[in-house]
C-alpha cells in the first residue's frame, strides 16, 4: 500500500486551505479505531474530514458520511466535548519537510486560538493528538509511554513534544545542479537509493517518479549518468519543488497507485481529497476482506471437520444397531438349546432356525447358558434403543453440514475483493454466522455501510436477465421475495451453490440456448465449480419451499427438471466480458 508523503500531504492541506478555511466542527466520528471524521460546515459548504493514523495508511483528506452506527470510542467522545462548535481556523505545517499537520481551532473567526490538533502522518508512529493552546495534551489517539519509547513520549497531561527531527539534506529549490549533483554522487550507487540517502522529505514513491520522468531507470547507478541525464533528472527535481511551492498539483491514477505530480498519470483525477479518499477506502477495503474471508473460511473448515468426525461416529453406532437382529437370532438359539450347552463352553455351534446352516455363537464361560442369553437379548435391546436416538442425531448433524458447506461455497465464490459489494456481501455472512451462534457478538463487528449486497446480474443470449445470489441472504430474497410467477429457479442438484433467477416477462419463453447459460451459471457458482459438468434443477419458484426452521438459503425443491451446466463456459465468458 502506498503512503502519504510529505508532497502528498503538502497537496492534499492545500486544497483544504484554500476551499475550506475557516469551517465550523459540526460533529466528531470515529469509523474504527484508526480514523476520525470531522464534519465541516462552511458558508457555502458541508463536507467530512477524515483524519487516520493507520499504520499503512494514515492520511488527511475529505471522504465520505460515516454510517450510522453508533460511535462508542472514547477518543471521539473526548473531541466532540471539546471541539464540537469550534472554527477550523488554519492548517499548518509545523516544521519545514515534517509530515505533521497542526490544526487550529477557535471558539469563533478573529477569537484567539484554544485548541491545536496534531496530526502525525509518519507510518506505524502515526498519531492524532489534542493539546491547548499552551499546548498541554488533553486527549491522544494512542498513547505512548515511557516503556514504549525512550526518545518520546505521548501522554495525557504533559506537553506536546514534536518529533525526532529526520537526519539529511534539505531539499532547496536555489541549490544549483553542481551542488546537488555532488551530495547525490558523492558515494557511486543506484540513483534512487543516493537520492533517499542525500535528503529527507523525500519517499521512494517520489524519487521513483522523478527518476522515470527524467527517462532513467531507479535501479542506474549514479557513475553511469552521462551529462544530459543529469540535467533532466536536476530539471524533473527543480519541477518537483517549484510544484511544491506554488501548490501546484496534477493528482491522477498511476499503473501502481496514485501521483500528485503528474507524472506518469493514466486518468486524471478532479482533486487529491478525491484520488486519497479513492485509493485508502478501497485498499483497507481489500485488507479487511482478505483478512475477515480468512478468518471465515478457517471458522467454517474447523466446524466442518468437527461435525464430520461426529457424523463418522452415528453411523458407525447406527451400523452397530443394525446387529441387534443377531444379537436376539443368538439368544433364540441358545435358549431353544439350552440341554446343549455344557459350564465352562466359550464357543457353541447351534443350526439355523430357518437355513440349518451352523452359526458360531461366542459365550462367556463364566455364566450358564440361561444367563449369556440374557446377555444377547440385552445387547438387543441396547441397539435397538441406540438407534432410534442417534438416527435424529445423525440428520441434525447432516442438516447442519449442509448448511455450512453453502455457506463455505458462498466463501469459494468470494476468491477476491474487486469491488465494495464484495466486502458488503462478505459481511452479511459474518452476520448471518453470528446470528445462527457459531460466531460471538462480542468478537465480531456489525456490519457499517447504511445499504445491503446485491445478487450478480448477466445477460442471456436472448437479453433476459439472469440474478445470481452471493450468499445465503442474496438467496432467500431471491427465491421469496424477487421471484414472479413467469421466472425460473435453478440450483445445482444436491450441491451446495448459488440460488439463480432466470427473470422472464409474461408471455416470454426462454430459448434452449438461455437456459443452458442459466443452468451454466448455477453449475459454476456452486461447489462444484471445478468438474466438467454438473447435474443442474429448474423449476418454477412457486415450487421452492424453505422448510419449517430451516437455516437461511436452505430449500426443498419439487416438478423439477435437470440440466447439464458447464462451468468453464461460464469462466471463459466472464474472461471476455470483464
């Protein structure tokens, strides 16, 4: 993930400066843990400063209304008591080439300043903090004490301290090439490393841009330079600072991030409150899906493997009952016998009632003959009765194994973040599995967007349109709620999968060429996904029933057809119409 750069920073304060100085703090929210949002009123405008200290993507920047969910974090709580109703009166640098931003506040325009809130964007030490205008902390983002730090700490109570000041050059706009080109030539090695090296203020992202703007490559040693390549690298270095001091900024998309510079730009973007809002929303968007779809899928895989071995374990037991018949044969036998059975026989071969064949019963020589045929009839009675009470053990597991293997079908079917919806969709099964209690409340957050997951919709040959449901919410709304009379329902044959809609007009009949799309579509998103082809129902969903207490995407299903679904159609389709 690319990090905000002290040129990043400088552009993104520049355009708050001159838009939205001064403004009045409406409201004070905090998203997660690492991020707060102040709600900004102007004459002329309303907008949400997000302010983050996120390890990897701590920033300054406008974004987007936070949900409504209710805010319980205490750093929050502490900067809406003193801040809310105060003017945003200035956005300041507070030393030369450190990426830490002093925000200032007053009680109204022209009063003098109360309040400075410092936002530290410096990586993994990136903090927000709150002082008084004599600068005593009142509240902090994280804390840092004495055992944390040795070079500084930050706690409430005692004054802000800046930052360590970074060793190095600073980058000077008069410094002449001669100058420059020594400090950065002065050790032969790669171009990029010498120029992190001489001066501070400085990121990879930065000197990379330069370096390729100038036509070079980051990995050139400085002793390969010739003249010309110096003078266009001192020049792309000159357009850099002179942008810097004038606020000149061109914020666009790059093939590996995002440039405030200009320079290899491949769209354009309006303003960098937009380009940072953009590109941190939708990295901590991919790190959260990653990181709950593993945490989801290990949960899942666990109570599987769990159930499993339990279901291993009723049907041996239900095997085992099926001896009981033999058991009572045995003690038929032996009691129809008795005047052959002789003390101390460990083995008595006895014909069949009905074959006549000789049956081998083992007895214990311990008891007469009376008391090891009480023994057998007891055996008897003791799978017979096992039985009756593991067979609903057994369906219950199984019942519960199928829905967890929907549920984990529905993981497979989410292999990757593209989008927010997938994330959203990615939620609603957290939330289901916290809801049916094989996840606690207390481990889990609730889902923050305002607005559902919506089924993937595709195109048929003839133009009808075809509803795929994500995970098992999608499903039932599919199926009871979206369904009409005229649309058809397909499903892959007792295989965990998707619930698909084949949404037809009245009076319009599908094509055999559409339903074999459709029945394509169901065979790949289902847990049969990889095989060459798979056994695929449809059915009118006035024929689809959730039965009594069934978990949710769950269904039985009647006056069905089936069809053969292709799935690696369906793969090479979506390959040519991403």
């Amino acid at each position: 993930m690319q990090s905000v750069d002290f040129t990043t920073l400088t552009a993104a304060c520049a355009e708050l400066r001159t838009q939205w100085l001064p403004a009045r703090i409406e409201q004070v929210y905090q998203r997660d843990r690492y991020t707060i949002a102040l709600a900004l009123r102007t004459l002329d405008r309303r907008g949400w400063l997000t302010l983050c200290w996120h390890p990897q993507a701590a920033r300054i920047c406008l974004g987007d209304a936070p949900p409504r969910t209710p805010d319980t974090f205490t750093f929050s709580d502490q900067l809406r008591h003193q801040l809310n109703g105060y003017a945003l009166m200035a956005i300041n640098a507070i030393a030369p080439w450190e990426r830490v931003i002093d925000l200032q506040f007053a009680k109204r325009p022209g009063d003098p300043l109360q309040w400075h809130l410092y936002v530290e964007v410096m990586g993994k030490y990136s903090n927000i903090i709150l002082t008084e205008a004599s600068d005593r902390i009142v509240t902090v983002a994280h804390q840092v004490t004495a055992n944390q730090s040795s070079v500084r700490t930050v706690e409430t109570g005692k004054f802000y301290e800046l930052p360590p000041i970074l060793t190095g050059n600073l980058p000077n706009l008069n410094e002449t090439q001669q100058r420059w080109q020594e400090r950065v030539s002065l050790i032969p090695g790669g171009i990029q490393r010498q120029l992190l090296n001489s001066y501070r203020g400085l990121s990879p992202t930065v000197a990379r841009s330069l370096i390729q703007a100038a036509n070079l490559e980051p990995e050139q040693t400085t002793d390969t330079l010739s003249d010309t390549d110096w003078q266009k690298l001192f020049g792309c270095w000159q357009e850099w600072l002179q942008m810097l001091e004038k606020d000149d900024f061109k914020p666009g998309w790059t093939k590996d991030g995002y440039t405030v510079l200009g320079w290899g730009t491949i769209q354009n973007v309006e303003s960098v409150q937009i380009l940072l809002n953009s590109y941190y929303t939708a990295q901590l968007e991919r790190e959260t899906f990653q990181q709950l779809h593993h945490q989801l899928t290990q949960k899942i895989g666990n109570f599987l493997q769990k159930l499993r071995l339990k279901a291993d374990t009723f049907q041996k037991r239900l095997q085992q009952s099926k001896e009981a018949n033999s058991y009572r044969q045995q003690a038929d036998l032996l009691m129809a016998n008795l005047h052959q059975w002789k003390p101390g026989m460990k083995v008595i071969t006895l014909e069949d009632f009905e074959t006549g064949k000789p049956i081998e019963i083992a007895l214990n020589p311990e008891k007469n003959g009376v008391q090891n045929a009480q023994a057998f009839y007891k055996q008897h009675q003791k799978l017979k009765r096992a039985k009756g009470a593991v067979e609903p053990l057994l369906q219950e597991v199984q019942s519960e194994i199928e829905y967890l293997e929907q549920v984990e079908a529905s993981l497979k079917q989410l292999d990757g973040y593209t989008n927010p919806e997938d994330l959203r969709t990615l939620e609603e099964i957290r939330e289901e599995l916290i809801a049916q209690n094989y996840l606690e409340t207390s481990q889990q957050r609730t889902r923050n967007t305002d607005s559902d997951s919506e089924p993937l919709r595709y195109k048929t040959p003839s133009g009808f349109q075809l509803w795929v449901g994500r995970n098992n919410r999608q499903n039932d709304l599919l199926t009871f709620r979206t369904a009409g009379d005229y649309d058809i329902w397909l499903h892959g044959q007792e295989i965990a999968g998707s619930h698909v809609l084949l949404r037809l007009e009245p009076g319009s009949v599908p094509d055999e060429a559409d339903l074999q799309f459709a029945a394509d579509f169901a065979a790949y998103f289902s847990q049969a996904r990889g095989s060459e082809q798979v056994p695929v129902v449809y059915t009118k969903p006035k024929y689809v029933y959730k039965p009594k207490g069934a978990k949710p995407g769950m269904v039985i299903y009647k006056h069905e057809t089936i069809l053969w679904g292709y799935p690696h159609k369906v793969k090479l389709y979506l390959m040519t119409h991403e």
